[in-house]
C-alpha cells in the first residue's frame, strides 16, 4: 500500500443503507452499475493511473473486477464497503493518497427507483453527501461524477450543448442525477477548493473489445440495447417498440449511443483538463449522431447474424422523443471525442453478449 | 399525555447536525424560524386544534413558545429534539397520536446557507427525508410542507398561478425548497397513503395582533420588513435599496407581502382541505397585490411616526425584479384568502417591534 495511488475510481457502492430499514440491494453480479465503472477502470490503468476501487460488500461485482484485473494485468486494492458509511470512506483515504474521485455510485434501475423514492435518495443524494465529506475531511478536492444526459428532460433545441438548461426532468431518475449536479455546484461555489467535472453521458454501449467486460443488468434490462442483444442471443422473445409515430426519420425514438470505451477515454480526458484545476464544468459526452430504435436493432441483426424480432406499442407518457449531443465543447476543452462508429459497438457487444449470454452469472 | 393530538407542528428542528462535525447552530431566541410556525401554532388552537410542538435543544425559541402559551392560555407538549434524531422522532410518535405535520423546520438564511452547503442539505433534505421515513413508519401520511414563492425563480408570466413551472431558482433556499418538493411529489406518486399540501408563501410580515410574538431574525435581517422595521426602531441606521432602476411603478423590486396571521390561517384551511384527503397540492399562498420596496418602507414610516432614510445601491445579481401571486386556487380549494391591508400589516408590525425593539431577546 505504499505506492502513490493517484485516482480513486468508485463502483457500485453505496447500496446498503446502514442503520435504515431498506434491506441491502443485491447488484447481479457487477452490473449494469460497474458498466461505466469497470470500462474506465481499464483505460484509466492503460493511461499510467493507480486505481483503487471501492465497492458494497452486498454484490458480486467482484466477479467484474477479476476480468478487469485479467484485462489489464494488474491488480487493484478494493474496497467493499458502502458510500454511506463514512468511517470505511475515511478508513479509505487514511490508506492511499487520492487524486481524483470517480463517482460512479448509485442506484440506477428506472423502475425501481420511482417505487422506492426512499431508498434512492438516501442511497444516492444521502451518499454523496457523505462521500463529498468525507473527501473535504481529507483534502481531496478532485471529483469526477457521472451525470446523465436525462437532467436535460425534453431538450429545448437539438442538438443538446452544455448551455440548455438543465430542468425539467421527466423521470425521478434524471431528477435525481440534476439534483446531485445542482448540490456539486452549490459545493463548488461555497468552496473554492473544488475542482469538479460532470459528464452527461448520452446513451453508452458496447463493451470491450475482449469481450471480458460489457453491459449486464439486473433483471429485464430497462436500456435498449442490453434488452436487443438479450433478444439476439436468445434470451429474450423480442423487442417492444413504444411508439413509431414520433416526427422522427422512421417514427421511434431517437438517442445518441456513444460506445462506453469512448465514454470510457472521456473520463481520462477529463481527469487529465481537471488536474489543472478548472472549478466545477460540465461536458456532454455523446457522438452527435443520432439513430433510431429500429435502426438499432438493425445493427445488431446484421452484427450477430441473428433475428431481432419487434412489436410495436403505443408511447410512453413523459417518453423523450429526440435527445443527442452537441459535443464539441468536450472536443475542444478536453480533447476528447467519440471515435467508434455503430457498427464496431455493435459487433463489441454482440462479442460480449455471445460470449457471456447471461451475463457474469454462470447461470443458464 | 391521554389527550388525542389532532396536530403535531414542528418548528425551528433539525438544527444540530448529529455525527457530523458541524456545530450546532443556535436559532436567535425563536428567530425568523419560528414565526410562522408560532403564529400557525396560535392559529391552530383558536381553530379547536391540539398542536404538539418539536424544537430543537439548541435554541432559545422557547421564548416565543411562552408567548404562545400567553396568548392561547393552553401549555402544549413540547419536544426539544432534532428532525435528524430518528430515535426522538419515534419517540414523539410514540407518545402523541398525530394527524398531520406541518413541517417548517429547516435552516433559512440565505448568507449563510450560500457558505455552507453542506450543513443545509443535510439538515433541509436529510431532516427532511428522516421525518418523512418516521412518519412512514407510524402510519401518519398527512404534511403540510412551508415551501416558498422562490421555488419559481424568475416567473415566466405576472401573476403567478401554480401552472408556472418551478424550476430556475436564483439561489440556493430556493434550489432547496425545491428539491424537497420534488421529493416529496416523488414519494406521494410512488406511495399513494400520502396526503401532502405543498404551500408556497409569498413574502410573510406583520406579527401578531398581541404584539408578543413576531418576527425576530438573528443578526442583520435578510428580509425587507424586519430591517425596515428595526431602521424605524433604532437599531439599524439605514435601509439600503438595491436597485431602483427596474421597470416597476418606482423602480424598486415588487413583492406580495402577505400578512403572517393570514398566512397562519391558510395552514388552517390547508389542514381541513387535507384532511378530505388530497395526494399532493401545490397552493400559493399570497395576497395577489404587489407593493415596491419603498411604498413598504414609507407604510412604516406613517405606522410607526419614525423615519426609514434609505440609500439606493446598485442591483443585486439574479435577483428576481417582480414576484406576486395569482391567489385565486387557494380561495377556490381551499376557502381561504388573505384579508389583511398594508396599513394594519405595519400597525402589527410596529407594535411587535416596539414592545420588542431587541424581538424576543432582554439584550438591548
């Protein structure tokens, strides 16, 4: 433990909630939490960083953590332990000397978390309260955190640059990731000493490319393309389409999916813009192309050569009909864009979906 | 302790942050947190309501609870306790059967809570989130929640009716007030036993008919009236104006300044509403009338008989130049209204401050 750790990257923590009456969250097995997570971990280490992670004792992410391990032939201290509990945060930072924290925590599931507001605001505002404390205490004053594109709600204009306004949320979900942005920047107004960059990701896919690590969420997947490579492999009987009468090139939904290794290398890019010290920004993280529902499937069909049957449904309420970035403040500030076309993510996520059909769990 | 508690109104809690190394913060003898809350309190049992009362140890309100006490000639329970503490809360529950909080507990001023974000969202949303799960757990799903006019920002139409979005909020009290409305529309919508009256007050003055109880805040006031009042007593030298360019009848920023004793009786009729049964409602709490700052402080002049010299000051960043409500839904839903004139508001007021020039404090 004596050597300079110099990022702390955060994965799926903060899921128990000590001392309250939720149970703990079981994460199936590294999940679609450690999605993101795990990604970065391999370019950040590929980059020349030290990672140490930190994570809940109550999942079995671990497993993710091994392949990370293989991927990049290190291996780093873990942490299992929970955001909330912040004697095993300081316990932490006694133990390495930390950068920059990746904050990568919380409780995701849309579903969920709109009939447990309970449990996701304690988990996810509660714990990085307590994380930014406990980082305060010990000096660290370097944050990247991992916002969403969602805190745009129904964008006003398209493409979406960092100057739309962040309101009007449509889902508790985006809520909750514009309300932690909006406690960040009131930290870093108060504080001086903070250096904070959030990153609205628009719609990640893909895995990487050895296949070891991808997308695996708990459950029937809530994201489109986790649930279209589950119907490509067999998992799942088909793809519902809700709505193909939006004003969009072929009426469904339109989205801007950025291959999670780009989204990944944004991380670093904006860890090496932050350690020049840059107050509290905000990039969005996307490609700026955009592709419908449909289209995206297509993708998939020609990627794995299997069938993705659909039907189609009526809309969602509150669903966004049209959402992709502008991302060329990301480009010029941070140096960074997406490099990846459609078709490399989609044969990358069919490599990781064939190669793991269900997922990290062993299970048939 | 046999006695059936119809009401339970909380007032100046939440202001010890247990665990944390935040020292607690002592409210100025019942200040500005208590005076809407005592005059609800007064309110509530010349209604025919039993009202128990939750304080925190930390600050001196019981001054002003005394007052109450005086002028209702009831003793009512009180808990000196913080809305962090979710023992004592289970205590209060315990003892007492409640119907309803009404919940004005929470840290308010707007200097401070700029400087230090962290002791308000813990204390405002954490206090919060901590009451709402106590109550939970004892089957009580009625609140009455004191929100705020700045949870809309900079109105986008004059008068404000609650159609207009909340969202954009100037300053951080807003940014909170907010939030925890949020949250609380969030859990109503997951949990439908919740019966929750969101009520938005415009900008309360005037105290008491009795001239015992008012508004007392610590320090220099941050509030229009409480300063001009002090600058008419004495205490302070001068008013300072900023702005006087705006496009308003003199050029000063326009509020709707409601009289506290009205606003008092709008939780009344609020109460009764909710009582019916509701899920959650937004209610604006105003008089519908706008007054400039200086018309304000000239109403002091003719009630007190003192002068109020003012200066002009450059204007303040982000401030809001006009803010009144359309009150209509109130009187519609709710059967309440504000009836109260400017001239009897700075009647109250004064008397309040001249039989109080040093409010609830002996120091002069």
């Amino acid at each position: 433990m004596n050597k300079r750790v110099k990022a702390a990257c955060e994965l799926c923590c903060a899921v128990n909630n000590k001392g309250t009456d939720f149970p703990p969250v079981r994460l199936h097995n590294g999940g679609e939490y450690g999605y993101v997570g795990t990604h970065t971990v391999v370019e950040l280490i590929e980059a020349g960083y030290i990672v140490v992670v930190m994570d809940n004792l109550a999942n079995a992410s671990m497993d993710s953590m091994r392949q990370v391990n293989e991927i990049t032939g290190k291996q780093m201290p873990t942490f299992s332990m929970d955001m909330l509990d912040k004697d095993a945060l300081r316990d932490l930072f006694k133990k390495h000397k930390i950068l920059c924290v990746m904050h990568f925590a919380g409780l995701k599931t849309l579903g969920v978390s709109c009939n447990k507001p309970f449990l996701y605001y304690k988990t996810n505002i509660g714990g990085t309260i307590s994380l930014l404390e406990v980082m305060k205490e010990f000096g660290v004053y370097n944050m990247i955190f991992s916002s969403s594109a969602t805190v745009f709600g129904s964008p006003s204009y398209l493409p979406i640059d960092e100057k739309q306004p962040v309101e009007g949320c449509t889902n508790h979900y985006g809520n909750i990731k514009y309300f932690i942005e909006e406690i960040i920047k009131d930290i870093c107004t108060a504080e001086k000493q903070w250096n904070v960059v959030l990153l609205r990701y628009f719609n990640p896919v893909g895995a990487h490319v050895s296949g070891k690590i991808g997308e695996d969420p708990q459950g029937v997947p809530n994201n489109l393309m986790p649930y279209v490579s589950q119907v490509a492999v067999g998992r799942l009987k088909e793809l519902t389409v809700y709505g193909d009468d939006y004003d969009t090139p072929d009426g469904t939904g339109v989205r801007d999916y950025i291959y999670v290794v780009d989204l990944a290398q944004g991380h670093v890019a904006a860890l090496k813009y932050l350690e020049k010290g840059c107050d509290c920004k905000m990039f969005n993280l996307g490609t700026g192309k955009s592709y419908c529902v449909i289209e995206m499937a297509k993708s998939i069909e020609t990627a794995s050569g299997k069938p993705v049957p659909y039907k189609i449904a009526g809309r969602c309420a509150d669903d966004i009909v049209s959402r992709y970035a502008d991302a060329s403040l990301a480009e010029k500030e941070l140096g960074w864009k997406a490099n990846l076309d459609l078709a490399k993510m989609c044969e990358d996520l069919w490599c990781w979906q064939s190669n793991n059909p269900t997922g990290f769990s062993t299970e048939s």
